[in-house]
C-alpha cells in the first residue's frame, strides 16, 4: 500500500508541538504541495505553533487546545466526524497526539519506527517509517515525505515574512548592518546557558566585530529575567526585544540576522528554515538529532561529556532521544568555544574584524 501509486485526495498532518518540531515538519508539507499540488492538506496543531503555521498558505489548520483534556478531544472528534483522510501523517508520538491521531479517520496512518516511538505510539498506527537508530530529527520528519512516494532530496520551507513584520524589524534595526541575535532560552530550563556566557560572547561580537546585539524571546517570566541579566552583564548596549515581539517578527528578525545563537530551541531551527547561520548549545541534548540542521558543524555540543559524567555511558549507547536535564550540565560549555564557534561563523560570512565600533 505504500508508497502511494496516485496522489491522495487528503491528508491529514498531526504535529502539535513544539515550535522546532512543527518548523521540521514543514519541508514535508512543501513537498507535498509542490509535487502533488492537487490534494487538500489538513494540518492539526496547538495554539502557540498554529501563530506560526498560519503563515503557511494552502492549508486548512484544526487548533486544538491542550489544556481542555478529553473535552478538547470530544470537540475534534465531532468538528472531524465528516472527514475521511486517505493518509494521516503522525509526526508526533506523546500520548497527547496519540489521542488526536484517535480522532482522525483515515485509511492509512502513518507513524515513527519502533525506535523513535513511544506512549503507545505505534498501537495507534497502521503503518510506520523505516527503522533507524541515529538520524536527525529533520530527517525522520522527510522520511514520512519518502515513505508515501514523495521524492525528497533537500529541505524546502519558504516561510512567508509579512509586510508588516518586516517594517517592524526594518525600524528596529534601522541603520545596523551586522546583527547578532541571541535567543537565550529554551522551552526546557535545564537546556539553558547562564547570562554571564552570553553576555561574554555578545560584548565580544559588539567590540570585535561591531555587531548589534538583539536578545529574542517570549513573554515568559524566564525569559524575562534571563534578558535582564544579560543586558546588566554587558559593557554595550543590545536591544531587548523579550517579549516584545510576535512570532511573525520574530521569522523576519531571523531573517535579518546574520548569526543567531541558542540552545537547543525553537528559534533555533525557525533561523536554520531562514537560512541564517545558527551557532547552537548543547549538552542537554546531542546536536546530531537536534542541532540546527544547516549549521551542526558550528554547535558547541558537550552532549558525550555530559553522557559520561551524568549517566557514565557513551551518547551512542543511551536511548535516541535522551535528554540529560541536569542541574549544571550546560555549564561544560565555556565562553572560549562558542567565541571560536562565532569565528568561523563570521569566517564563513567573509567579514574582516571591525574593531571598537561598539553598538548605539
């Protein structure tokens, strides 16, 4: 039954969350409408990621609401109860999606391998992508593209920057011309580097290289604080843009940037969809399954130190996927390897030191 032999007349996409997971998947929804432009795309995501997926054109998005329990299941039940997919494509395995992929009729659903599933997962599938052990997470996204007959060499998003989000960012950075965006957090805390290391590399980007510094992020109190110890910790100016912006903003400001540097998070991967040159951190989790795809060669990652302190085995012999939340473990990363890893960022920019032109 797979792949297809023709084009289906629907399919129904269920990635949920989070923000790095739905921008990996998108590449797979652009093949599909690049090479099977005929059939109508469905695609079940949550409030936070449908602001950013509404930017997507030729899709007809279902918002489910995590925080309604069973009564946000009973809802899409019944809003489906008329449709029939011919595919579901589950690129999610929480126990989560596994109830919404409940709630979809289709002939064929399907879903990860053996390795990479869980909750469950593959109870609720009729059909899976091929087993494997080590592939990055953008990949496994394409595999589900391969599998229903799809031809998928590279990695295709083509986000639309708005009009308005574009201004936004012209304004912001009227004048600037090399910028460097930081955006220090992510969803998970202990994926998080200290303040002090990023103010360290910001002051160096702004004095070496006469960088703007722009720190990103969203309204969270953590995030909040985590921009307000930055900004005290550095001799230069950035401008704080954490909890100022929308997610549309935010997609033009990753576009405008020249480097952007994160841990393992959302931003990261939406800069790698923007072309832009991402240096990750990473010790959490291991850049070969979550770094920024374009960029892996420019993460720091700490991940076989932390492997081996933290859970004494080699990364190659935990679960793919693990993640090591510890208290302390992004504290391998030092100051020194991520100013090396700007470097060769800008190397690859073909800049040439600019000295003291510090930052308005």
């Amino acid at each position: 039954m797979l792949p297809l032999d023709n084009p289906p007349a629907k399919i129904c996409i269920i990635r949920l969350s989070a923000l790095g997971d739905v921008t990996h998947a998108v590449p797979v929804l652009r093949a599909i409408q690049r090479q099977w432009p005929q059939t109508r795309v469905t695609w079940i995501t949550s409030s936070l990621e449908h602001k950013l997926l509404s930017l997507l054109d030729g899709v007809t998005f279902v918002v489910i609401d995590k925080n309604a329990g069973w009564r946000g299941y009973w809802k899409l039940w019944r809003q489906l109860a008329d449709e029939k997919f011919d595919v579901m494509l589950q690129m999610q395995t929480s126990a989560r999606a596994n109830a919404t992929g409940a709630c979809v009729k289709a002939e064929i659903k399907l879903g990860w391998d053996r390795y990479r599933a869980r909750d469950f997962h593959r109870l609720f599938m009729t059909h899976t992508v091929p087993p494997t052990r080590f592939e990055h997470q953008l990949l496994g996204h394409l595999s589900f593209a391969r599998t229903i007959g799809l031809e998928v060499d590279q990695p295709e998003w083509n986000f639309p920057v708005t009009a308005d989000a574009a201004a936004f960012v012209e304004q912001t950075l009227a004048g600037r011309e090399r910028v460097l965006v930081i955006s220090p957090c992510s969803s998970h805390s202990a994926r998080n580097w200290h303040a002090e290391g990023y103010a360290a590399v910001a002051d160096y980007a702004a004095n070496k290289h006469g960088m703007t510094v722009v720190l990103s992020g969203g309204p969270s109190a953590l995030e909040a604080a985590m921009g307000e110890t930055i900004e005290q910790a550095m001799q230069n100016r950035p401008i704080n843009l954490i909890g100022k912006d929308t997610l549309p903003q935010l997609v033009a400001l990753l576009q405008r940037a020249d480097i952007v540097l994160s841990p393992d998070s959302g931003p990261a991967h939406l800069a790698n969809a923007m072309g832009t040159i991402v240096i990750g951190l990473h010790a959490s989790t291991w850049s070969k399954r979550s770094g920024p795809y374009s960029s892996l060669d420019l993460c720091v990652d700490k991940f076989a130190e932390a492997a081996q302190i933290f859970r004494q085995k080699k990364p190659e012999d935990l679960r793919w996927g693990t993640r090591i939340e510890e208290d302390g473990v992004m504290d391998l990363i030092e100051v020194d390897e991520v100013i090396e890893k700007l470097e060769r960022a800008i190397e690859r920019l073909g800049w040439s030191s600019t000295r003291n032109r510090g930052l308005a």
